[in-house]
C-alpha cells in the first residue's frame, strides 16, 4: 500500500454523522450485518484483496481531530453532546470486516457488530473499492477527456 485512501474519519456525509447519532441514542445495543453487493459485471483478483485488507487495516488509525472535532460541534448543533464524547473516542475496528473472493471471482464483503460502531463504513468502503479497482483491475484508461464528458 502506498498511502491510505481513507484519511480522515469525516471521509463520509453527513447523513451517516446523523444516523449514527440516532442509532447511538436510541439504539446502542443493536447489533447489524452489511453485506456488499456487486450489482454490475466487475470481477477482481488477489491482488485486489490483498490491497484491499491493507486499506480496511489502515482505518483503524483514523480518529477526529481536535480541530475536525470543533468544527462539528460548530456547526452541526442538532447533534447531541454525548454522541461528540462518542466520536472523539471512536475507531474503526478492521477485524469486524470480512473480506474474501468469491469462486467466481466477485468481491465478497460482509460487516458485523453493533449498528452505531458500523454506521460509518460503508461510505469509505465503497470509495476504497472503486479507488483500488480502477488502480489494480480496470487499468486501461487516463483522465483525457474525463471532464467533457
């Protein structure tokens, strides 16, 4: 892995910040599965595991910063003081994220835990997926013309 892709733990919207709190409020304990689902013709290889489990790995060193940490209580009052004590002490934790590839070549990724702790993946593993398909699969392209079209 050169460089994390994900490097920030606001890497996400604001929606998720918004769930979580709701699911840390009213719902602490409920626990949830996510499972990917490939909807398109992508198949990947080893190679794209691996690196995939190296990035999954490198969430784990994500926290708020003091300065990300004030800034959203700046600015995103309708949230509650105890989920900011929540988020300034929270860490992704790897080892609750399943990954594998499948017979036929698919991804096969599953998400397990408590429902407020898995509340902010999904937005960063999707973007670590496209990120390393397009840098370890489906490499034949180039940004010419990317923006007129």
């Amino acid at each position: 892995m050169d460089t994390p892709i994900i490097t920030s733990l606001l890497d996400t919207d604001l929606y998720k910040f918004s769930m979580m709190n709701y699911a840390l409020e009213l719902f602490p304990i409920a626990t949830s599965v996510y499972k990917f689902k490939n909807r398109g013709s992508q198949r990947f290889n080893q190679k794209f595991i691996s690196e995939l489990q190296e990035q999954i790995n490198s969430l784990a060193g994500l926290k708020i910063t003091d300065e990300e940490y004030l800034h959203m209580k700046e600015k995103f009052k309708y949230l509650t003081p105890g989920y900011f004590e929540y988020l300034k002490n929270f860490r992704y934790n790897p080892a609750k994220i399943s990954i594998w590839l499948t017979e036929d070549n698919n991804l096969g990724l599953g998400v397990t835990g408590k429902w407020v702790e898995r509340m902010l993946l999904e937005v960063p593993l999707m973007a670590i997926i496209s990120e390393l398909y397009f840098t370890t699969i489906d490499t034949d392209w180039d940004y010419n013309g990317q923006e007129e079209r």
